[in-house]
C-alpha cells in the first residue's frame, strides 16, 4: 500500500494545529507563560499537588535549589577529597568509614537540628544566624584543614574541622 491522499478534514486539521501553534505570535495578542501554572501541572503528575498548595511554588523550588543543588555542589568538592585526607593520615578502610559516618553526623541529625533553632531563636530569627554560623565555621574549617600542617593537625581535630561541612 502506498501514502494515502489527506481528506480535507485531514488537512483542515493540520491548518487548526499550525494556527494554534501559531496564535500567540499574532498581532494584537500575547503569550504569557504562567510559571505557577506549568509547576502545578508538573506536580499533579508526581503527587506535590498538596505541597504546592500550601507552601506555592516558589519556595519548593527555592528549596529544591539550595538543598539539593548547592548541597550537591558543595559535596561534589568536599567528599572525594575526604577519602583523600583519610589516606594521607594512614588511617585504615574501616576507620574511614567510621570517620565518615561520624562527619556526616550534621547531615542525619538536620531534623533535630532544625527544632533547636526553632526553640532557640536568635535575635528573633530561626534559621538565618544557625545559617550563617555554620557557613562561616565551614569555610574556616576547610581553611585550617588546607593551611595547618598534618603533623599540627591530628586526626580527631580533622574529623571535627570535617563536621561543619555536612
């Protein structure tokens, strides 16, 4: 068998969806893309629909993004070079995953974490000062681990410099 001709209800089709498609690009009318719109459709395909509803879609994307893209970014840089450390300090296989476990203490307990900066404000914020302090005791901990010499630094005082960053 070969290609059948279109019917004219066929092509009449086609020209609906060309002038569809084509539409917002008329003069006299505009497209505007309702982001909120295309997140809540989005959403009811994988059940978010009622966290959308209550929290809006900007701060599920805003925490989509700072949990999971900068805690992936950071982690990225920090984690392989933990193996590394570890080595260097002629620690065994076990102990390195000891020390692991125990860095990425931070990490497990962000719940309980999270309810004590709840209960214990500063200055009348929750999150922001906890924020700020562990950002500024990461940084000056990757700090020392890069400039303190290892024969200044032992390993108990490098697995507690490597708590900041989880």
């Amino acid at each position: 068998m070969g290609p059948q001709p279109q019917t004219d209800s066929a092509a009449k089709g086609d020209a609906d969806d060309v002038e569809s498609e084509l539409t917002p690009l008329l003069p006299g009318k505009t497209a505007t893309w309702d982001l909120s719109y295309v997140f809540e459709k989005v959403t009811a395909d994988i059940g978010l629909n009622s966290l959308v509803h209550h929290f809006g879609y900007k701060l599920l994307i805003m925490l989509f993004a700072s949990q999971h893209l900068m805690k992936g970014f950071a982690a990225s840089f920090t984690a392989p070079s933990m193996q590394f450390l570890y080595a260097s300090y002629k620690i065994s296989g076990p102990q390195m995953q000891i020390f692991g476990a125990v860095t990425q203490l931070p990490w497990a307990l962000k719940p309980v974490i999270g309810l004590m900066s709840d209960a214990f404000p500063i200055r009348g914020m929750n999150k922001a000062p906890y924020i700020l302090i562990t950002s500024v005791l990461g940084i000056a901990a990757c700090a020392t681990v890069g400039a303190v010499p290892q024969d200044h630094l032992g390993i108990e005082r490098l697995v507690a410099f490597l708590l900041p960053l989880s």
